[in-house]
C-alpha cells in the first residue's frame, strides 16, 4: 500500500505503508486508509515530528558525538523521510490548506 498525500497548495506526496503510517502515528493521526490534517492541527504536527527527529538523532549520535544524518544499516534517517512531509505542512499552513490523504 502507498499513502498518497494531497492538498490544494502543493503537489502530491507519495510514501511507501511504513514510512507513511510512522509519520502518521508520530502526529497522532490513525494510519487509515482515509484521512485528515486540518490547518489548525499542523503546527503541532511540524513540532511533533521534530521532536521525533531530534530523538533519533540523540539516539544514533556515536562515540564522535557527530551524527551524519543517516541510519547505521546506512537506510534513510526520520529526518530525511520526514522533509518533504513537513514542507508541505509548512506550505499547507501557509495557504491555509487541509492536507488529506486516501481520497
């Protein structure tokens, strides 16, 4: 399954069933088929993923206390995935656009 994600102001973001249902439950939205961001939920949203990124980053900081912004099995990191979907929170908010995503 791919989550498709739409909204008036930007074009569409497309995200493979895990990465899409992670970020899902990282902003407290039920990873259904369907669904809703309303513009109002999505400065808590942005800030709730950050707050996921800045935990995995303090997670995977290593002996150097550097971190290179990528898994060690060298996957992409949270903060990677989750660029383009905050971006387009960011543009939604702006424009004062939903963002939905399964219609």
């Amino acid at each position: 399954m791919l989550y498709k994600f739409k909204s008036k102001t930007t074009g569409d973001l497309i995200m493979l069933e895990a990465n899409g249902r992670r970020i899902l439950e990282i902003i407290g939205k039920a990873p259904d088929t369907k669904g809703i961001v309303l513009v109002a939920q999505m400065p808590g949203a942005i800030d709730s993923l950050q707050a996921a990124v800045a935990t995995e980053k303090a997670a995977h900081i290593g002996a150097s206390g550097e971190y290179n912004g990528q898994e060690k099995d060298d996957s992409l990191s949270l903060a990677q995935r989750v660029r383009p979907f905050i971006d387009m929170l960011k543009r939604c908010h702006r424009d004062g656009s939903d963002m939905v995503w399964g219609v």
